[in-house]
C-alpha cells in the first residue's frame, strides 16, 4: 500500500518544490529569479530584468497590456550583530512573528545552516527579537566571521511535503504565484487577444517595492496581483469567509488595495463561464502587488487572484493543489478574454 | 450662489453614496453640478472626476492651478453571511463601532436592501458588556433574510451604506448629515465654479473631486501625477469644537475656514489664502499641522517633481458619523475665498513659487 505522502509528483509539483526550496528573502531574489527565468523563457516572446532585481516576461501583442505580478521575495532575518562567542544577532526582514522561527533551521545564501534559540525567559511573551540568537555552530566570534558578516540574510530552511493534494513548505508566500504564472505562461496557445507582461516582482515583502517601479516601467492598461491569501478555516480563526480546497480567491479589497469594480466583475464572469470555482476575498490586514500597481502614474485599474494559504508567514505554509490547478486556469482564461481598451483618462 | 441653493446643493451631495472604490453615484450628482461651469469634465482611470475650466489668458504662458476635495465615503464591506442570515462586515475607511448599533444601512447586493446594524437589548447585556464599547466583531447587519435567501443577493464584498437622510437645523444655518466629509469640500468647489462662470482668470483650473481619500489618499496620487497643475489647494473638512473638546484640536463653527500652515503646505499660497481673506473680510481660522498625512495635500504636494500645495479645512463636528455638523455659512466662504485665490493667481505668481 502507498503511503499517505507518497502521491505521485506531477511536472507542476517539481516547479513548486523547486521554488519554494530557493534561496531568496527580500533583495535577495537572485536564485529565484534565474530559475524562473529559465522556467518560462520558453514560453515568452522576451524576457529582461530591471534595475531593482524584477523580471519581466512578456508575451507581444495589441493593446490593452494585461500586467500580472507574483512576488519572487520571502521573508527572512537580516544579521545585525556577531557576538565574541560566535552567536548572531538578527533583526526580521518583512512580517516576521519572533516566536515562529524558535528552534527554526534558517540558511544563508552561501548554504550556511544554523538554529534559532532564544535566551533565558520567564514567560513567552517575552519573547521579542532582542532575545532571540543565531546559532551557526561556530566556535566562536572569528570562525563565524569567516563565513557570516553583518548584513547577510538567511530565510527558513524547510523541504517541501505533499500531504497528499496539499502542499507544504515555506515561501509559499509567493512563490506559488511565481508557479501558477510559469505554469499559466506555459499553457497559453500561439495567439492571444492582447499582450501580457508576467512580472517576478522583488522586495513585496517589505512594501511593495518591485510592483513599484515595475509598473512604472511597463505601464499597462490592466494590473494583476497573484498571491497568497489567510484562511478563516482552521480552529478558532479569526473571522474570514475563504477556506483551503474552495478555489482561487477574487480580491475584493485588502489593506493595500480597492480592486476595480469593472476589473473584479469581467474575473467572475470569466470563472462562471468556465465553471472554475472562486471564492471572494476580503482581507482585513496584508497586502499585495496590487497596491502598488493601482496607482502607478495615472492610475491602473487592478485586480488580484489568491491562492488561499494556511499559516502564513510560518515556516509550514499550506495551500490546496485543486486551488492552484484552478488558479492557473482562471489566469488562463483571464488572458484569453478581449479585455476592452481603458478610457484614455485624458478626457479627449 | 445662494444661500438657499448652497443648502440644497449640500444635502444632495450628503445623500447621494459612494463609499471608497465605489464613488460613481456620487460623482455623478458632483458632476452634474459642475459641468454647468466649466469647458469640459471627465473621469480618469481610477474615477477620479476632473472638471476643467479655462483661464483667460492672452499672451501668456498657460498655468493650472487644482482644486480638490475628495468624493469617497467611509462605509462597510460584507465579510461573511453567518447560518441564521446575519451579515459579518468590516470597515472600508474609518468607521467608528461604537455608532454603529441600530444604525439602518442599505446593502448593495444584487438589489439594494434595507437592513439595521443589530445590537444586543439592554436587558440581555452582562455586567461586563454594559461597560465595554461595541467591537466590530460582535456586530452584524440584519437584512431580515435567511441565509439561503440572504446568499441570492448578498455576495461577500458587497458594500454597505448608511441610510441616512440629511438633516437643515431648525433654527440656524447649520446641516447634518453623512459624508459631509468631504462632501462639504466638493461643495465648495461647485460654489468656488459657480463664482467663477462669469468671472476673469488666468488659471487654467482643475476642479478634482478625488475618489479613494478614506483608504490612503489614492486618487489624489494618480490625480496629481495625471494632471501636473502647477499648484494646488485641497479643501476637506476639520474638527468642529463641542463640548469635552479644546483647541488647538477643534475650530469654531461660523469661524470659518482653516488655513492649514505647516511643512505640508508652501508658505506662498497659505499668505495669499490669508491675505485675501482679510481684503474680502472673510471669517478664517489658522491650523497648525504638524505634517501627519492626513488630506490630500500630502499626496500632491510630493507628485512627479512637487507640487505647491495648500488647504482649506472646513469645520464639521462629529466627524465619521451619520450627523457630521456644518455652519453654511463656512461653506460659502470657503468657495468663495477659493475662487478670490484663483482670479488672484498670474504667471510672476506662479514663477515666484520655486524661490525661496
């Protein structure tokens, strides 16, 4: 008999193992980025890389130009102090909660690996990041010089599982975006109603920053967040009607971003046509690329499809492989509709 | 216009809905009005509405100068429809939850629904409850449907509205109403317009009425980016004083305007705003703002390359709830101290603003 976890990987599960596997907190999406460059280049017209570290994989076509943007970048720690005994202090880079990453693995770009500990406390809250420590297994402050200096960052060090139809891993968040663009930009057929510009955003985590200088490069007509969302599915959560195994989420709103009214509609519509289930999503805290898309220059009207994801931010993120096969197919058929020519916004 | 017509033109525009994201009805009742007065009005890509009036300039190098006051309303977002029908909802811009119980609403679901935000009778409350304030999460709409009935109309993200007619005081000059943030300011542009239809300026004007203010100031940003006037002044609303407040955090009703001086404003146009105010004998009052980004005026004045801004805040008590308080009379010099600035306004002016 197979065992639970043995459940056959299919093309699609390799790209996300891959993904979620690399190296890349944020301003340090360069493995990222190479693999899904080499991933999609194939299934592109072009592909180029801007000066913050985004990459852009665009597909030719009329206008309207139809932006869509998943964020390359997880969050991470940053090092900040190496004691004389060889120990690391670290400050967090994006949303990280302290008491997550205890007992944690965490690894460096260089494949250093280490442990996070904390000091002597009497209750947990008071566990904050002046308390927590990097062990690297370095006999003091000069062999852990040789291989670690201020500033370098390590991000969590966690295999990806298949539970058997859900995956498991860190760095969901996003790079289960990044997979459903690939897998997305692979399955589009030779001609398409208008182009489309796949963008592997960097730095989301800590503001929105690749989306940000993306979207003024680009300019398109159309932008597209495609990212994680929480879930109100699990013991005693916080209230939110989107749960795992549903369907890709429609945005509706979150911190960072009202999505467009006519945007939002023409994405349902696609999803009842094709009879892809969704949910609606509206999230209470987060953002996503969105944000920063709608309201580059002149403004762009936007939209975004989630994947929901449990325990987000944590070093076992899970999503549901039906809502990422249903993700890629309502992203498909997104690209596939005529979306009509916005209103100059010039009033002529 | 008159003082009758300011009145109406108030309440119609705290009636109409259009909370963030969502402003069309209510840029379509600001438009309405405007377009009597200018050359041409449109909406931008965000729906920002832009209504554009011509200066008068010949031989000159043309300048623009924008007003703009935000159109968006705070108001509520369906979450979730629970078993027995009831509606879970959160805030898009700040609402406050302690007025929130027995407040009538009006979902836009498929159709637009009626419906009260429901609360717990004083008799059923605990010694602890009786205390405490409400919290969003213990609140919810009733539509008076089952949920099987309630999920063919309502879908989450629906937004709600408050089901709040305006209210002209008995005796005085002062209005009540919803949305008088900002709509008092998008009053004072149509006023501003009206005074100019027959009137001489240089100024090519942009009369904005920014959609998205509540959420983080978002249309003001692709606004200003889109237009690149070469100044501008954002008119919003203030707090009014009331009994429990003091200054220097609340302004007189009937004192007028507030001049906002600060970091955030270029001194050049605040002592214009003042300076005609004196030669016009309008009432005005001085806020000193220490640079928190509150209006519109944060978002313009850093656009593309900086934008010297300024703002005019009118006084409104109770701000973010159904009966926000006006003086008309503050409304009236607000538009018409807008529209003394923009017939003030020439090319050396304009020029003078880069020196420091």
């Amino acid at each position: 008999m197979k065992k639970f976890n043995e459940v056959a990987i299919n093309k699609m599960e390799t790209l996300i193992k891959e993904l979620v596997e690399a190296y890349g907190p944020s301003g340090e999406e360069a493995a990222v980025r190479e693999l899904i460059e080499e991933k999609i280049k194939d299934s592109v017209d072009r592909t180029f890389t801007d000066n913050l570290g985004n990459l852009f994989a665009i597909r030719e076509g009329a206008a309207p130009l139809l932006m869509f943007s998943a964020h390359m970048d997880e969050i991470g720690v940053i090092v900040t102090h190496i004691d004389d005994n060889g120990f690391l202090r670290i400050a967090p880079i994006g949303g990280v909660a302290p008491h997550l990453l205890v007992g944690q693995r965490l690894s460096f770009k260089n494949g250093v690996t280490g442990t996070v500990y904390h000091e002597k406390i009497k209750a947990l809250k008071e566990l904050d990041w002046p308390k927590l420590y990097l062990d690297i297994g370095a006999a003091g402050a000069a062999a852990a010089r040789e291989h670690i200096r201020i500033g370098d960052m390590a991000c969590l060090h966690q295999p990806f599982v298949n539970l058997g139809g859900r995956y498991m891993a860190k760095a969901m968040d996003d790079r289960i975006g990044c997979a459903v663009l690939v897998e997305a930009a692979r399955r589009l057929p030779g001609s398409l109603p208008q182009g489309v510009c796949f963008v592997f955003s960097v730095q989301e985590e800590v503001g929105l920053r690749g989306a940000t200088t993306a979207a003024y490069r680009l300019e398109p007509d159309y932008g597209f967040a495609v990212d994680v969302t929480l879930v109100g599915d699990t013991p005693e959560a916080p209230l939110m009607a989107v749960s795992l195994g549903q369907g890709p989420a429609i945005k509706v709103k979150d911190r960072s971003v009202l999505c467009h009214p006519r945007v939002r509609e023409l994405m349902i519509e696609t999803a009842e046509k094709h009879k892809i289930p969704y949910q609606l999503e509206v999230l209470e805290r987060g953002g996503t690329d969105a944000g920063a898309i709608h309201l580059s220059r002149e403004g762009v009207p936007s939209g975004a499809i989630s994947i929901p994801c449990r325990y987000v931010h944590s070093p076992s993120e899970m999503v549901d492989a039906g809502d990422v096969a249903h993700a890629v197919e309502l992203i498909e058929k997104i690209i596939m509709v005529s979306w009509p020519l916005p209103d100059s916004g010039s009033g002529a | 216009m008159k003082e009758e017509e300011v009145k109406e033109l108030v309440m119609e525009l705290s009636f109409a809905v259009g909370i963030s994201g969502s402003e069309e009805s209510a840029t379509a009742a600001a438009s309405r009005h405007l377009e009597r007065y200018v050359t041409r009005v449109w909406r931008d890509r965000l729906g920002n509405l832009i209504a554009f009036k011509e200066g008068d300039k010949p031989g000159e190098e043309p300048f623009s100068l924008a007003l703009v006051a935000h159109i968006d309303e705070i108001g509520a977002m369906v979450t979730k429809i629970e078993e027995g029908g009831a509606l879970r909802f959160t805030g898009v811009g700040g609402i406050d939850p302690r007025i929130l119980p027995g407040q009538p609403v009006e979902v836009h679901g498929r159709t637009l629904l009626k419906g009260v935000v429901g609360a717990k009778a004083p008799h059923l409350l605990s010694e602890k409850e009786r205390r405490e304030a409400s919290k969003f999460e213990d609140l919810f709409i009733d539509i008076g449907l089952t949920k099987e009935q309630a999920e063919k109309q309502v879908r989450i993200g629906d937004l709600v509205s408050f089901d709040a007619p305006p209210l002209a005081m008995t005796a005085g000059k002062n209005i009540a109403g919803k949305s008088l943030d900002d709509r008092a300011g998008v009053a004072a542009l149509v006023i501003c317009a009206a005074e100019l239809a027959a009137a001489r300026h240089r100024a090519n004007i942009y009369f904005v009425a920014s959609v998205q203010e509540e959420v983080g100031l978002r249309g003001a940003t692709t606004a200003a980016y889109g237009l690149v006037p070469d100044l501008a002044v954002a008119i919003d609303v203030t707090h009014g004083e009331a009994p429990g407040l003091t200054p220097p955090d609340v302004f007189e009703l009937g004192g007028g305007p507030a001049i906002a001086v600060g970091p955030n404003f270029h001194p050049a146009l605040t002592a214009r705003l003042e300076e005609l105010a004196r030669d016009n004998r309008f009432s005005i009052q001085r806020e000193a703002d220490t640079g928190v980004p509150g209006t519109d005026a944060w978002v313009i004045q850093v656009s593309r390359e900086g934008i010297p801004a300024a703002l005019l805040s009118i006084p409104l008590r109770y701000m973010h709830t159904t009966v926000e308080m006006l003086s008309l009379d503050d409304l009236i010099n607000t538009g018409r101290l807008l529209a003394a600035f923009a017939r003030s306004l020439d090319r050396p002016f304009v020029e003078g603003l880069a020196c420091f």
